[in-house]
C-alpha cells in the first residue's frame, strides 16, 4: 500500500482509474478502513471515467498512529459530550480534513468530488466549507453536522441500518 505524508504524518492511500481524469475523493467514517469502500463501487466510478481516491485516516488502517496520546475512550467522550463537559481529544474532525486535503496537494490534485460516509461525511463539510475552491461537489451519506443538540436517528432508521441485509451479496 502507497503512503504519503501530509500535515507532517503518514497516511496510506490508493488510486484508480487515470490521473487525468476527474477525481473523486473517497472519505470513509469512523473505525474504517479506506478497504471499506467496496472495489466494486470504485470500479464502478472508474468506468464513469473518474479518477478515485481513497486513503486511511490517522490511527487507520497503515497510516500514523497516535499512540503516544492514549486511546480516547469513544464511550467516555460519547457521555461526556451529551452531558456538555469539557473534552479534549488528540485531534479532531479539523485536523483531519487537513489531512483529506494534504492527500489532495500530494497527489497534485487541484479539486475533486468528495464523498463522505458517515464521520466522512463530516469531514468533508469541514473540508468544503474550508477550502471550497478545492471540493467540486460534497456527497455526505449517513451524516450530520455534529452540532450539538441536533436529533439522533428515529429508532426505525437505526433499526434499519443495524438490520442483517436479506441477501449479503
């Protein structure tokens, strides 16, 4: 697996498709690996004639680990978030949508389409709202904002997204 380093740290990335084509981001969410993106979905954008990019966040899959900082508790930040005490995680969202833009500048790319699932999702609204001139469109699946006091899920769309699909395939 290719690494880069951006912002100073190493991050593991893949490419499909021709680097001259139009690229697309691939922003994957919280626990994931850049492998979570199914091959045929990237295969998929690569025959739409799309450069596809995916890569591990930090503490992911190869990239950079943060071990020195201790392993934040994402239960313990959970309750201390909904409670609205005072937190401080290593790094946060920010930081990580620096680094979604360092692969970009790494790899010589001017602007792309970003697609975010999930925590994805929110880091590549960071990421346009930051650096608009470098996201052509923002595609956020299964996202939020992140502020607090929005409503969670209703409990039939987490009973959807946590449900066995009928057919794995």
């Amino acid at each position: 697996m290719p690494t880069l380093t951006a912002n100073g740290i190493r991050i593991a990335f893949d490419t499909a498709g021709d680097a001259k084509s139009t690229p697309v981001l691939l922003v994957h969410g919280l626990g994931m690996q850049l492998t979570s993106w199914p091959d045929e979905f990237v295969d998929g954008l690569v025959e739409l004639g799309f450069y596809v990019i995916r890569f591990d966040h930090r503490d992911c899959g190869l990239s950079t680990k943060f071990d020195r900082a201790g392993k934040p508790s994402l239960i313990w930040s959970w309750v201390k978030s909904r409670l609205k005490l005072p937190f401080k995680p290593p790094y946060g969202l920010e930081d990580m949508a620096e680094d979604a833009l360092g692969v970009l500048s790494a790899l010589g790319v001017a602007k792309a389409h970003v697609i975010g699932v999930s925590m994805g999702g929110m880091i590549g609204q960071i990421l346009a709202a930051r650096h608009p001139q470098r996201v052509l469109s923002l595609t956020s699946i299964m996202s939020s904002s992140g502020r607090r006091g929005l409503p969670g899920p209703t409990a039939q769309a987490r009973q959807a997204l946590l449900r066995r699909p009928d057919n794995p395939k």
